[in-house]
C-alpha cells in the first residue's frame, strides 16, 4: 500500500471521530450555536460538581477559541451555557448559586449592578429540572439574553452585569476552578 493510500484510509478512519460533536457527563454538546444571529464555537466544557455530585455541564461558545478570560471579556459575544444533569439542583439552589457567583465576581460589591441582578434571578424563579438547558449570551452591543430550553426569557443591558455574568464562571474566584480551565479548552 502506498503512503498515500495509507493516509487516505487513516483519514477514513479518523473522520467520523473528529466530526462527532463533543459529549461531557453524558450531555451531547454542539460544536457551534447561533443565538441571536450570532455564530459560535463551542470553545470549551466542564462539569460543575459538588460533594462529588455532577450538577451541569458548562460549556462556553465564543466566536472563535480564546483560552484567557481577558481575551474572552473582550469578544463581542460569548455564551455560557449550563445543561442540568442532576434533579438535586431546585430554583433556590440555582438562585442561592448565582447569587453567591455574583458576589465572588464582584468582589462583594453587588450594588451597582443589584437591579441586573434582581431582574435575572427571575430567572430561576420556575422550576428546574434534570435535562432543562440555560444558554447565557453576553453580548456587548445587546447585553446579556437568557435562554432556557432554547427560549428567549429576558434580555438585560449593562456592560457591568454582562462581565460580572461571565466571571462567575472565568473570573478569578470561578464556581469551579476546573470548570473554568475545561470552558477555556484548557
């Protein structure tokens, strides 16, 4: 067999494996998204576990891969999306969550951006269950858009809530040091 036949049937081989789109803790991710006319790429995912328990997968989709949080503040848009894979998480753990999120992110200074923040724990006021899908988009000329299972819920406006969000998963106090090295493909 020649070498490049032998790299032909190598391809062959390899192909379905490099086209399938990424699973983490069961949970099929998409290797891109369009959200608001917006076409990303999954950049990277992570599970959220606590005591040993998987609570979601995180996965972030950027318009092209970026491996720093500077870089993905930068972007223009950039979604985090949280797929829920255990029925322990309720609305008021997810609420207790973010709201703890926030504070890391913010260093416990809340009060600028406490109205965004109040207008997007409503939210997470229905109930939540194993399977349901929440897809942030932080866009910089749109502001943050919530989607749960692929429907708009709210759109709120403010650059400071828009980098808060997204350092609750990239910032330098993370809901999981691991989750944010595995959402920056790291």
């Amino acid at each position: 067999m020649t070498l490049l036949a032998k790299l032909a049937l190598a391809t062959a081989l390899l192909l379905p494996f490099t086209l399938q789109a990424k699973e983490v803790s069961g949970v099929q991710l998409n290797d891109t998204v369009t959200l608001n006319e917006q076409n990303l790429v999954l950049n990277g995912a992570g599970v959220r576990s606590k005591f040993f328990i998987d609570l979601y997968v995180g996965s972030l989709y950027l318009p092209q891969t970026l491996d720093n949080t500077a870089a993905v503040l930068s972007a223009d848009n950039a979604a985090v999306r949280l797929n829920i894979t255990s029925g322990m998480i309720t609305a008021e753990k997810m609420a207790d969550a973010i709201n703890e999120g926030f504070d890391d992110a913010t260093d416990g200074n809340t009060t600028p951006i406490q109205g965004q923040i109040d207008q997007f724990m409503g939210l997470f006021s229905d109930e939540i269950v194993e399977g349901d899908q929440f897809t942030l988009l932080a866009s910089k000329a749109d502001g943050v858009t919530a989607f749960k299972n692929g429907v708009a819920q709210a759109t709120i406006s403010s650059e400071p809530f828009r980098q808060a969000l997204l350092n609750i998963w990239l910032g330098d106090a993370p809901a999981q040091k691991s989750l944010k090295k595995a959402m920056l493909g790291k």
